[in-house]
C-alpha cells in the first residue's frame, strides 16, 4: 500500500547539507519516492542553499502564510522545486526573517527557525489537504512534531491516522533552550505534558521530548540503538531512550550508489572498478600531485574527510599522528572544517610535514569524493558514531576503512581475518591512542600484500543500498499504520 508520508529535517542533500543528515533524508525520501509512496518534504529556505540546477516556483494559494511561533509572527510562502538528477519535489518555507542569513545553524533564534520548519509542515499539509501515515521527524529540530501531533493540531481530523517517526541521528546534539522561551511553543495549556522538572531547571530539550512522544524512535544502527540506551553513550537521554523499550529500533543507513560509486562518479571524470582498479591508482597519482606530495608505489595514503568535532576522534589523531608520520611510510590527505583546536592541528601538521599531509579546511563535496577514490585507507577513529557514512562510501570505493568499534562503524566494518581471508577494514575497540596506532600498524603490515587486494575486494563487494535498508523503513511504517 502506497503511504503518504510527512518528512521534515533541517538539511536534505545536495541543497543544503554539513553531514550526513542531509544525504540521508534525501536518499531516503527517493528510495520512498521511487516505491511509489507520496511523500512530501519540507526544507526551509536556507539563503545558502545549494541552488545549481534547482528550479522553484511559488505554490498558488500557499502565499502570504503567517504563523504566529509564541508571540513572534512570522510571513512565509511554500516554493516547490526538485533538486537536479532527483525525482522527489520539495517543498520550501520561505521565511526571510528566519532563514535569510548565513549558515544552517549558529543563531541565536535556532529554536524559533525550526519550530517554524515543523509548524509550518502541519499547517501546509492541512491547506493541501494532505492526510499523512507517517509524520517522519529527524533530529532535535523537528522532534517537537510528535507532541505537535498529540496537542496543537489534535483537533484535527487530517491527521486522526497519522503516527509518528522520530529518527536520532545523533543524540549529542539536544537543541536544548532556555525556558523563558517555553511560549515559543505555543502549547498553551497543553504545556503539562513537557518534561516539567527540566522546565524547573530552566530547559526545554526539544529531543528529549521526541524522544517522549514519538510513537517510534529510530535511530541509524542497531549498535547506536543499544549503546544510547547506556549512560555512557546516551548523552542523559537513556533512562527515557530505555523507557521506550521496543519501540526503539535502529535502521542501518543506507548509500546512495548514484552519489558514490567509482564505477560512475561525476567527481572524478574515470572510472574504475573491482575488477580493473588501475583508475584508483591513477586518483592516487593525481590527487598527490595536485597538493604535492611526494608519495610512492609503497606510501599507505591515509584519507579524512570530516566534520571537525570531538565525537570523531580527532584528539586520537592529534597524539598518533606526528608519531606515525616520522616513522612509517604513510601520508594523510583531508578535508574538514569544524572546531578552531583540531582545524589548527591539521593545519600545523601540514607545515610539519610537509610533502607528506595535506589539509584543506572548509567543506568540498569534490574533494571528499577525490579522497575517498586517491587514498589506500579511510581514518574514523570515532568517539561515537550513530552510523557514518563515509566508511560504507570507503568500502565502495576500494580505501580500506579503520574504525573504532561503535555505533554504525561497528555494524557495517568487518574486521580482516588473515586465516580465512573474510572481513574488509581495521577495527579497534579502546578509545585510546595506543589501540588506533596498533590498527594503523596492522594496515601498513598488510599494506601492498595479497590480504590488502583481498580485502579491498571483499569491501567493494558489500551492498548497503537503499533498497535494502528503504524496506526496513517500510517495515516499521506497515507495522505503525497497522496499529493505527
Ligand atoms: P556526520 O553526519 O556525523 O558528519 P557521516 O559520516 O554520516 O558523519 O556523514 C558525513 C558526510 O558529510 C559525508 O557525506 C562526508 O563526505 C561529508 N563531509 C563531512 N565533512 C565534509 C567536508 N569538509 N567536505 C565535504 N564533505 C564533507
Ligand atoms: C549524524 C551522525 C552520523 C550519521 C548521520 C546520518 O550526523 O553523526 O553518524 O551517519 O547523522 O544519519
């Protein structure tokens, strides 16, 4: 049965997108789209949207909207439009004193920007006249939808059968904000049912009350799903992550192999493949000419690409690197933009070493796709990780991944056995310098031997395509929709 599904998240690739949220809710939203499912997104606005090829018209009778977000009014008008090479519309909020600035996040009124995002969503499904299934929530900045749907918009009929879907993708971001703000809200008397003794303490957290009122919690590994429900990884979420028992599940994300795959990606103008890798060499060549380094036939080229922040281990790489770097035959190419402290120490170590690091700090779509095809191995030596993506793109590409063993790392990297010749990266467990240098030890003693060509088949062999992680989605839309 085809479902009618609400989608709201703050980032939807290629338009606007700083990690892997947006490649997700897009790729998603297209495997759903190509099921035949009617499925409607909505995105603000953002001034820096991606907007190459995108072209948007007004939606008649969805102009001049107001929306009142506590005692702030705000003006907004829907644009549709599809994204180039996609088939899934979109529909935009325009709301120019919201999202009329720099940036996705970063600003003072973030609560407000996307409290009008999953208001909006609401009150443009009810002059569409659209009835959702699914009301599909993602991230701190819509979670507050699921208690939208219970309260505010109760009354109406529309949405008697809709059932809601939260998606963690990750839960060290709560978008927590001052309780003086709690008439952003606009619940009104419906304001008993937020989590009242934060309140007392002078917080909203938008996740946690997601996490409360969603009649499902996804989140994006089966590994995530457990480990959030710890203390140790639940960011203080978990007594209510624990509380919601089965209806927490985690779905694996899937690639999108149109995006990332070396047999026809855009980025690169060759291609190659498992069975002719001649044309990852060739990256490798070109890549390292480019920024001038000096590495040969024998150098195990390292590869990042990633946001700069704590969850990713960087302060591991901080202690392991300069080590490694005077010792081993090996170089490191990456791309990354994030906090000033590990910015400057991928800028530092490229002065130190120079001919043999390469940094550039900003975002390039091109250049995390050059380094997933130039390098031999893919660093993500994460703190935690819901899921990743850029180790399952690794695999794809032929780059041998070493990861630490959690969240998505963990259930998508198997590690190599040289006895039976099974398993495609390095994985190691502690976080600790000492255990993700023995991984890259392990990596530079098979590099360049039969294991290493064995296992950059195997990787390139596994299939994490949508089709097959879109249907566990379904699974979990046919089960709500049947206790509706
Ligand atoms: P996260 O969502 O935590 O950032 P993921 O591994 O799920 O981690 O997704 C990261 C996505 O963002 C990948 O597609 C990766 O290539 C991309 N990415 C991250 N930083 C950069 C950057 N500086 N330039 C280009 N792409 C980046
Ligand atoms: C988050 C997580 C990442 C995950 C992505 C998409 O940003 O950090 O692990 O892959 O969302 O779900």
């Amino acid at each position: 049965m085809p479902y009618r599904v609400l989608f709201i998240s703050a980032e939807y690739a290629p338009l606007a997108k700083t990690g892997g949220l947006g490649d997700v809710s897009s790729a998603l939203c297209e495997y759903l789209h190509s099921q035949g499912h009617d499925v409607r997104v909505f995105l603000p606005w953002y001034r820096d949207l991606n907007r190459e090829g995108l072209d948007v018209s007004p939606v008649p009778g969805l102009e001049d909207l107001f929306l009142d977000i506590g005692p702030h009014r705000y003006e907004y008008r829907i644009l549709v439009g599809t994204p180039l090479g996609y088939r899934q519309p979109v529909h935009f909020i325009d709301c120019p004193a919201l999202y009329d600035r720099p940036g996705i996040y970063g600003h003072a009124d973030d609560h407000r920007r996307f409290l009008l995002l999953t208001r909006a969503a609401f009150e443009v499904a009810q002059r569409m006249a659209f009835a959702p299934h699914i009301l599909h929530c993602n991230d701190w900045h819509t979670a507050f939808a699921p208690l939208y749907l219970r309260t505010n918009y109760a009354w109406d009929r529309l949405f008697a059968a809709t059932r809601s879907v939260l998606t963690i993708h990750n839960i060290g971001y709560q978008g927590v904000f001052w309780s003086m703000e709690v008439g952003d809200l606009s619940l009104g008397d419906a304001q008993w049912m937020l989590h009242q003794d934060d309140l007392r303490e002078g917080r909203v957290n938008p996740m946690l009350h997601g996490i409360m009122y969603a009649d499902l919690v996804s989140t994006v590994s089966p590994t995530y799903a457990r480990e959030i429900c710890t203390p140790e990884y639940g960011a203080g979420l978990d007594p209510f992550l624990r509380r919601r028992g089965a209806q927490l599940i985690g779905i694996l994300n899937g690639v999108d192999y149109d995006e990332w795959d070396p047999r026809h990606d855009r980025h690169l103008g060759f291609e190659y493949s498992a069975d002719d890798l001649s044309g990852k060499a060739l990256a490798k060549r070109t890549l390292a000419s480019e920024f001038s380094l000096s590495v040969g036939p024998r150098t195990l080229l390292l590869g990042i690409a990633s946001r700069l922040v704590a969850q990713k281990g960087i302060d591991l790489l901080e202690t392991v690197l300069p080590d490694l770097l005077s010792q081993a035959d090996c170089a490191l190419v990456a791309v990354g933009s994030g906090e000033p402290r590990y910015e400057q120490f991928l800028t530092r170590l490229a002065v130190e070493f120079p001919g043999r690091v390469h940094f550039t700090r900003g975002y390039s779509e091109r250049l995390a796709h050059w380094i997933e095809a130039a390098a031999d191995a893919f660093l993500m030596p994460s703190r935690y990780e819901p899921c990743g993506l850029n180790q399952m793109y690794s695999l794809r590409y032929g780059t041998v991944p070493i990861v630490r063993h959690t969240g998505g790392l963990a259930d998508s990297v198997t590690p190599y056995s040289k006895t039976d010749r099974t398993g495609d990266g390095f994985v190691f467990h502690e976080y600790s310098p000492g255990a993700l240098r023995a991984a890259i030890d392990q990596a530079l003693a098979l590099y360049g031997t039969a294991h290493w060509a064995r296992m950059i088949q195997n990787g390139m062999a596994q299939d994490y395509s949508w089709k097959n992680q879109g249907q566990l989605y379904l699974d979990a839309y046919r089960d709500l929709v049947g206790s509706a």
